[in-house]
C-alpha cells in the first residue's frame, strides 16, 4: 500500500520562489482536471505529467519534482496553457526548476550546444565563414541543376532586405540540401531577404536549459546586428 502524505510536513517553498519570478503563474487555481495532461506530448514521460507535477508542487513536494528529469523532455511548447481553463504557467515553472540544477549539471548535450552558440553563433558549432560558403555553394548548385531557378538570389549579410531570416544550424552542417525548398518558396513570392552571419543559427538551447545570460547574450548580439548593420525592419524564424 502507497504510504500516505502527511501534509504538515511538507513546505511550499519552491512554489513561493516560483511566483516570485512569475505572479500570474495560478499554481493555486489548478482543478486537476487533466486537460493539460490530455493535450501534452511528454505526458507519461519518467512516469510524470503536467497535472501531476502542479499538484506535487502544490503538496509541498519539492524533492521529488526537482529529482524527476521530466523537465528536459518537456519542449515547453505552452499547449497546456492554451487548454487549461484556469491559465496556469506549466512551462514557467519548467524553466525554474531547469534553472535550478547546477550549470555544470544540466545534460551535456544542452549544455554543449548551448556554449557552442555562445562561441561560434550556432549550436553546431559552425563559423560564419563556413556557413557563408555553404549558403552559397547549395544555392549556386541550385542556379545550375533547377530550371526556373536561375536567377535565385541567396545572400548573407546583405544591408537593407526586408527580412533577415534564421537558419537550424543543423541543416547547414548535416543537411545543407534541406535549404533549398525554403529558397525556392521564397524566391516564387518574390521576398526580398538574407541571412545574417551574427548569431544565424535559430534554435536557442541556452534558452532551452534555463541559462538566463546566455540566451539573452546570443538574441542581444542578434538583435544589435540586425537593427544596426543589416537595418532590416523584419526578422522571420524558421524555429
């Protein structure tokens, strides 16, 4: 037989710390309908789901729900916030208890990615040159091999497009053939944009793991780049 809870026992520091940093979070408002649950792709997931983790939190439960490793399955894509009818910030409290694990402990493959963006301006660790000249040799292949497409004009860093768009740093290093599909919709429309060479990879696995200065440090040179040398009015990303 399951061992009851003894709720004298058990605190709510964790929630309170959580509020702190986000007040409209209504931890306290859940129903445990469930509804958040029925819609989340992690559900199950290390034997825990969304309505699950509100209520251990609202139990006073802080060890357990800091141990479970449901936070790094779940893609804080907001589903549940969107099905729940009373609001509550699911992926609010995601990010906390990310960033409450020890820099040097959160996975290593996150954590690798993210430093690697740091440095570099994409998670694969490509250099800008290396992605520069790899823009340009998929889109000069495509000039020669796709007919309709002669006059595809790809650029990187080019001042004053109309739009700057963002790349997944993979596709450049594993799949640069997967580019070109995007191109050739955006070439028929007509748009008129570029890539930029500073910070160009789309995905954010600083922003993923809860890393606060690191994912601000990457959309910060991102954003000065954009507004001040390429004077772009938009940006689209494909992430």
């Amino acid at each position: 037989m399951a061992e009851a809870i003894r709720i004298d026992t058990l605190d709510i520091e964790f929630k309170e710390e959580v509020l702190d940093k986000a007040p409209d979070a209504n931890f306290d408002l859940c129903l445990t309908c469930g509804t958040c649950t029925g819609g989340c792709p992690a559900s199950e997931q290390f034997d825990m789901d969304p309505r699950k983790l509100i209520r251990m939190l609202n139990l006073g439960m802080d060890d357990q729900i800091r141990k479970s490793d449901w936070k790094w399955v779940c893609s804080m894509c907001g589903r549940c916030v969107l099905a729940c009818p009373m609001k509550i910030n699911v992926p609010a409290l995601i990010f906390n208890l990310r960033a409450s694990v020890p820099r040097e402990k959160r996975p290593k493959g996150i954590l690798g990615s993210c430093d690697q963006h740091i440095r570099t301006g994409s998670a694969m660790g490509a250099q800008k040159d290396d992605f520069e000249f790899t823009v340009l040799d998929v889109a000069e292949e495509i000039r020669e091999d796709y007919p309709g497409f002669e006059d595809l004009f790809v650029t990187v860093d080019r001042k004053g497009a109309n739009m700057v768009l963002n790349q997944n740093s993979r596709e450049p290093v594993t799949e640069p053939e997967e580019m070109g599909p995007l191109w050739k919709v955006l070439h028929t429309v007509g748009a008129d944009w570029t890539y930029p060479s500073v910070m160009w990879a789309g995905e954010n696995y600083c922003m993923f793991m809860a890393d606060n200065e690191g994912w601000k440090y990457i959309i910060e040179e991102f954003a000065h780049h954009v507004d001040n040398n390429l004077k772009s009015p938009l940006v689209v990303n494909t992430e």
